[in-house]
C-alpha cells in the first residue's frame, strides 16, 4: 500500500480514460481536467473504460509515481459517470483497490466537544 503524508487527499477521476496515458499526459489531465496540481502530493485515481483497470499517480517529492491494478474477475467500484471527480477517505481508496464496495459504507460523525460555559 502506498504511505500518505498528513494531509494527503485522494481524488477519483469519474470519467473513464484512454488507460494508455502515461505520467505526461495523466500530469496534463490532471491540471487541465480536474483542475488540480498534479504536484501537489495528492493522489489521482482514473479508471478504465470497463472498470476493471485503474492507475493512479502521485507526486512523491522527488518524482511522479505511477501505479496500475486490472482485477482479473469483476469490476471495481466506481462512482457514477460524471465530468467532475470526488474525493475518498484512505480507507475508502484502501477498499476500492481490494475489489470491495466502498460506496456501501458510513462515514463515522466527527465527535462534538461539550460547549464550555
């Protein structure tokens, strides 16, 4: 699994994309498309058009990092098709890379601090 810095956010592409894309051109979607720094230390998720392929790619400090996961029986979990894309929590993420459904789960409400008088 890929180690987050504090203050990492995941973003998920929700449009499909031409899996052939590399650093360069994932870098320019990126800036271009989903309106973000592909610098920034966050990271990116795209999918592929079946859904059963996706890479994601990172600024680590030094370098990009690209990585890639095809499932070979099912489809992940993948948000509706919109031109925009969502952020996920890292357990979130952590669930879609297993093949599970991420949409299925609850996020816990923050705790309420006691009002002081």
């Amino acid at each position: 699994m890929i180690d987050f810095k504090p203050g990492t956010r995941i973003f998920v592409s929700c449009r499909p994309i031409d899996m052939r894309k590399g650093f360069n051109s994932l870098s320019a979607l990126i800036a271009n498309e989903l309106r973000h720094d592909p610098y920034s230390g966050h990271l990116f998720v795209f999918r592929g058009k079946r859904g059963d392929y996706l890479k994601i790619i990172y600024w680590d400090g030094s370098g990009l990092c690209l990585f890639a996961k095809h499932l070979e029986q099912g489809s992940f979990a993948w948000p509706p098709v919109i031109d925009d894309s969502m952020a996920l929590s890292q357990g979130q993420l952590a669930m879609l890379l297993e093949g599970i459904d991420w949409r299925r789960t609850v996020v816990a409400p923050q705790p309420q601090r006691p009002a002081i008088v």
